[in-house]
C-alpha cells in the first residue's frame, strides 16, 4: 500500500528536521551523505516492517488498544491527523545550526523525502532514543586499527524504524502510543468529547446521552469511545432492541425519561460507551447461558 503512495527505490532529495519541545519551532539538520543514506533505509526498512505484520491493512481507530504490529492507516485529512499533515506541509525551514544547544529539547524527528516522480513522503520518529546516548559521552567507543578509540564528541543515535510514514494522501502508523503524543490526539480527543456525545445523542433518539457531557472530557478512555462511536458511518442504523438486550447481559440498568428517551445510571456510562463501541459482547459457546466480555483490542474480520 505504501509503494503506490512513494517511491522507496528511487528517493532524489533528502532532508532531516527536527522539532523543539519548548516552543513547537521546526528546523532542518544538515546532513552528510551518509546520515541521509541512514534515513533511506529506516524507511525502507519501517515499509518493510509493515509488510512484515499478519493483518490486512485497518482504519485507525482512536478507541482501540493497540498491542502488536499491526498495518494501520489513516486519511491524512482526518482530524486526528491534523498536526502530521502539518509536518508534511512544512516546506523549507531554516536550519538549526546550533544543534548543540536545543538536543536535549528535540521532541521528535522527521526524514523529509521526495521520490523520482516528485511525490513526498514524511518518516517521523519520537526522539526518545536519538537523546539517548548524551548521557554516554565519554562511555562510547569506536574501534580503530583493532584498538577502542574514545569518543569524546555528542553521539546522537537514529532509530531503526519510524513510528509513521506520512504520504499525501495517508498516513501508516506503526507505532500508535508515539504517533499518537506526536499527533496530540488525546488533547484534541478530549477537547472535541463534549461535541462527539452530543453528536451521538441527535443520532441515536431513543437514548439520552447529555449527562455524560458534564465529565466525559476529563475520563481519556470514555471520551475515545465517543470519539470513536461518533466516526461510525453505520451510527445511525444502532437498533434500541439489540442494545437493551446487549447492555441487560452487561448489567446497564435504564430507566425512561418522560421526552421517551432511556437514561442509564452514571456508573454504567463508561459500560454504555463500550457496548456503542462494539467493545463488549456476550458468547455461550456452552449452552449453560454464556458470559459477558469486554475487548479493549480488537480486529474486525471477514468470513
């Protein structure tokens, strides 16, 4: 999927840049030819890394709980993605020549590349390990003539991997915890919650939905569900009869308002988000009546 958005056997130009905590400013690093050959093959080989995972290619969903590598994309118009779309547009920046000074403050780094065709791809990597080796400073050695050589100089240290890979038109994340502290999303999920649950509440008329505006921004896991019920094209198709039955087999008590809508106690508001997520079910494999379930991580497959 990525190589009908880029080019990753006929890269033209290379640029690694750089993002400061403090302040939010961009630059670019100069580089040797080696650095930028280093930046190509973490590239490749992130590209590679996604071919490597055992799932078809999946929507980003802001509610799932991501564990092992998976293949997840995203629009890069979609509204979570909003600040990566903006590290795609940079354009020029000036350079950082003071490297020295602003390292311990990089909050993340990008490979800005651009293939024979002229399209352009964005590899970003949360600066974790790059600030890693400071620390180490006269630790490190380099062997030279079968002797170890000291070396004195700052060592900063690249990645094997990206966390995502951003195309004109998507976004392939391969680290969602990073990807997300980098795209802020739990700051844009809680700062839109209240309007995602009044949104679900037009939708759905048969259920009440406006005490949990009051909270829902402050509960980070609450406020994704909503998110994510909100995202759902089919949202408007919920049936009453198949939630009653769903949210009774996980203990959700309702009780009906006079406009005829369905209220459930507060402490089941988080149980009420998650059965609207698809993130509880019931299975009886046994016959004896079953048991109740909650998938915080889940994949949707076809038959």
């Amino acid at each position: 999927m990525i190589d009908h958005n880029f080019d990753l056997a006929n890269i033209n130009s290379i640029n690694l840049g750089v993002s400061l905590k403090q302040n939010g400013n961009r630059y670019f690093i100069p580089s040797d030819a080696g650095t930028k050959n280093a930046l190509s093959a973490i590239l490749r080989d992130t590209a590679q890394a996604f071919e490597g995972a055992a799932t078809a290619w999946e929507a980003y969903d802001v509610s799932e709980d991501y564990g092992d590598t998976r293949r997840i994309y995203s629009p890069r118009n979609s509204e979570y993605m909003a600040e990566l779309s903006t590290i795609f547009d940079i354009g020029g920046l000036p350079d950082l020549a003071n490297l020295n000074d602003h390292v311990r403050d990089i909050e993340y780094y990008f490979g800005e590349f651009t293939d024979a065709q002229g399209r352009k791809a964005v590899g970003i990597r949360k600066a974790t390990q790059l600030k890693g080796t400071l620390g180490a400073r006269n630790r490190l050695v380099r062997l030279v003539n079968d002797t170890v050589v000291m070396i004195e100089e700052e060592t900063l240290k690249l990645d094997t991997l990206f966390d995502v890979i951003v195309t004109d038109a998507h976004v392939f994340i391969l680290n969602p915890r990073n990807v997300e502290l980098v795209a802020r999303i739990t700051e844009q999920v809680a700062a839109t919650a209240v309007d995602k649950i009044q949104h679900i509440h037009d939708t759905l008329a048969f259920l009440d939905m406006s005490r949990l505006q009051t909270n829902i921004s402050k509960h980070r896991q609450m406020a994704r569900n909503a998110a994510s019920i909100a995202a759902n094209p089919n949202l408007a198709n919920f049936q009453q009869v198949r939630i009653e039955e769903m949210a009774g087999r996980h203990g959700v008590i309702f009780k009906a308002l006079a406009n005829g809508r369905l209220q459930c106690r507060v402490q089941d508001h988080a149980k009420l988000l998650e059965i609207l997520d698809a993130r509880r079910y019931h299975l009886d494999l046994e016959g004896n009546g079953g048991d109740p379930y909650r998938a915080s991580g889940r994949q949707k497959v076809t038959a």
